[in-house]
C-alpha cells in the first residue's frame, strides 16, 4: 500500500474530523483505489471510531438521473438524510473519470435531483463534522494539462501540507475582515462593491476541505452592486464554463453571460436564491497557482477569490441566503492572470493577489513556503 495513504488518511481522521471514540463516520467514495478505502477504515478505527463506507459512481449516477422516476428522486434524498443522521463525521472522495459525465443530464432533472438531496447536505454541513477532497487519476491529470505522476506528486503534496501554519495569519485577517463594512474589488472587467458587515469571517485552515486555504464570509445579501468578471474556467453540472460575467444590482445577477450563456441562466434560475451571492472568500494556497477545472482546487488558488451564487453557509458567516446551489467561481488577481486591487473601507488590503498591510503579509506564499 502507498505510504501516502495512511499520511493522508491519518490528517482526514485526526485533524480535519477529529474523530472521537465510539463516533461513527460515513466514508463517502467514488473511483478511489481500495487502498485508500481500507486506509480511511483502519484510521478510524485507530482512534476507536466506526467507519461505514458508501460508493455512488457517477456513470451509475447519470443513469439514475436520467431513467428514473422523480418519485425515486425524493426516496433517495430521504434515505440519505435517515443516514447521514446517525453519522457524527464525513468523508468524501471523489475520482471522477471523466469531469463531464453528467454533461447530458437535462438541468430539470439535476434541478429536481439537487433539490430531493438538498436535506441530507444540509444535514451533513451543519450537524457532522466533514471534510471533503478529490482523488487524483487520469482525468484530473489531463485537465490540469500534466502527467499522472506529476499530478499525483502535487496532489499528495498540497493535500498534507501542514495547514496549522495559516492559522494565525488567518486569525489576523479574520479579525480585520469582521472590522470592515465595505468591500471594493477592481480587475480587469470587475468593479464591484458590497458590504460584509456583522456577517462574521470563517478561516479554513483543512478541517472541512483537502486542500485547504481560504477565509470566507458572505455580502449583506442586497448590497451587491456592480459587475464582476471571472477568469477561470468552472465545471458544473457537467459543463465547462468559461468567460462568466455577472452584473448586479441590488444583490441580484441581473444579467449574466459566459462561453454557454443559455445554460449559466438555467443554473441561476434554479431558484430565487440562486442569483444572489452566498459567499465571498480569499484564496491563499500557496501550492496551487492555476486552474485545474475542479473547485475544490481552484478556489483555494493563492492570490485569488471566489463569489458565489447560491446558498450561504447556514449560521456560519451567513447572510441569510437560501438556494440548492452553491457554485464557487473564482476570479485570480495575481500579475499572471490580469492584477487586481481588494479594498477594505477605502484602504487597499492586497494588491495583485499579495496582502499589503504587514500583520497580513504572513499569508503571502512567500512567507507560507519559507517557513
């Protein structure tokens, strides 16, 4: 068995779950080596946990969402909210080998899909403690345009890097992100201003995503205004977006376009909540530099930033908004991809994707990587 599997197993048990003796913990695979499975179990039970295990492959799951009936839809969602409430932690990994398989699902049945699972996901990010991740394969590998090998080497890399050295950077900038009201950012077809006011701030330092790195909060739901830009390319529902551009007012997306425009406005039409932004957060990873068309990777890119429709993080740095999606689209400011300015209350707080106030400079890859 890989080294590299007991390393990662053993940073997704102790410290990003921090699974508690006699706590059961539901391991949630798709395409993972077995390995890495069994890694997983013997790691739970290591710390006196249960584990339990599940697999949904996704071709399995496109046939599902296209042949079955919608009624099948709901019973599924409700058997899964009756299993995650007896679980106290979660894990998923997700292989998926080919990042478009669900490309030629109607959004209706995604739509009414999303919506029967909704109650279970809820449950799972407000009453367990979870950490989700990739599996690194083929797929991945070819849209990040390097070879396996080179893939795999970065994955287990950025995937066990000692997250406790962001965390008193972010407790930093935590507390000055809770001290502001008005957020201005200027890139390249961007100029949008809003209010993070009372919202409160969220490091995340590897305790519910593998790879890690951001701190996220969420505008006062009507106080968007403005037009933002996105420079990197987002997969959802099966669909490789590009070149999305929302304008807003009032909080809303009021218009918005991108490479497949007709399909973006049927996302955002999901529901009333799906055109307003759920979170806005600050990548700081400072081993992931590009896109690699998976967001979990992509939003944690060091010197950029995502805006997100969609649901807001319930009692968690939460303004309130309610929606089944919830789409981290990322905008990256560093010199490499355009520049950008962030402003907060008029001062200038990072610069090309760099922090400029010193007590914020820590969170720099520079200082990341020296230390």
């Amino acid at each position: 068995m890989d080294p590299r599997y007991d390393e990662l197993a053993t940073l997704l048990v102790e410290h990003s779950m921090a699974v508690q003796k006699g706590e059961r913990v539901l391991i949630d695979c798709e395409a993972v080596p077995d390995g890495m499975t069994i890694a997983l179990m013997r790691a739970v039970r290591r710390r006196g946990g249960r584990p339990f295990f599940r697999t949904f492959p996704a071709r399995i799951r496109r046939e599902f969402l296209c042949q079955g009936a919608m009624e099948d839809f709901q019973l599924v969602g409700e058997l899964a909210l009756q299993e995650m409430r007896q679980m106290q932690c979660y894990v998923a990994l997700r292989g998926a080998e080919n990042a478009f398989e669900l490309g030629d699902v109607s959004a209706e049945r995604q739509r009414l899909f999303a919506k029967a699972m909704k109650p279970a996901l809820d449950y799972r990010v407000e009453k367990t403690r979870w950490v989700v991740l990739r599996w690194p394969n083929g797929a991945m590998a070819q849209l990040a345009k390097t070879s396996t090998e080179a893939f795999e080497d970065f994955f287990f890399r950025v995937c066990t890097f000692d997250y406790s050295l962001m965390e008193p950077g972010m407790a930093t900038l935590k507390a000055r992100m809770e001290r502001t009201d008005q957020v201005r950012i200027l890139s390249p077809g961007t100029d949008l201003r809003f209010s993070i006011r009372s919202i409160g701030a969220t490091p995340c330092c590897g305790h519910h995503n593998i790879p890690d790195g951001e701190i996220y909060t969420a505008p006062v739901r009507d106080s968007v205004e403005g037009t933002i830009t996105y420079n990197t390319p987002s997969v959802y529902r099966g669909i490789c977006f590009e070149n999305i551009r929302f304008r807003f007012e009032k909080g809303r997306i009021v218009e918005a376009t991108a490479s497949d425009t007709a399909a973006l406005n049927a996302i955002l039409d999901s529901d009333e909540g799906a055109r307003y932004v759920g979170e806005f957060a600050l990548g700081v990873n400072p081993h992931i530099l590009k896109p690699l068309c998976d967001i979990l990777f992509d939003e944690k890119i060091a010197g950029s930033l995502h805006f997100t429709p969609g649901q807001a993080y319930e009692g968690i740095s939460d303004n309130g908004n309610r929606s089944q999606i919830h789409w981290d689209l990322v905008l990256i400011q560093r010199p490499d991809y355009g520049g950008g300015e962030i402003y907060f209350d008029g001062e200038l707080v990072r610069k090309d994707g760099l922090f400029l106030p010193e007590e914020l400079r820590p969170l720099n890859s520079d200082r990341l990587l020296s230390r």
